[in-house]
C-alpha cells in the first residue's frame, strides 16, 4: 500500500513539475458555428 502511495506522489511531482515548465497551451478556438438559440418556447431562433 505504501509503494501506490508513493508512486501517486511521484506521478503528481513530475505532473506538476512538466506543467510549471511548459509555456501556457494555445487557446482552444472558438467553435465557427454559434450554439442554436431558443425562445422561451422552446423555438430556435435564428
């Protein structure tokens, strides 16, 4: 049991570590077509 918890440990050390290191990811993009818009009747609009 102590040999998973250790190797929990490790596993977040060098997850945290390889992520200080990395420069930001780039921005997922934006999705081209906009999400469907409803009334308050249920009807799409637009």
């Amino acid at each position: 049991m102590m040999k998973l918890k250790m190797t929990a440990v490790l596993m977040i050390t060098l997850t945290a570590l390889s992520a200080c290191g990395r420069p930001d990811p780039e921005p997922t993009p934006q999705p081209v077509m906009p999400e469907p818009v409803y009334d308050k009747y249920g009807n799409q609009v637009g």
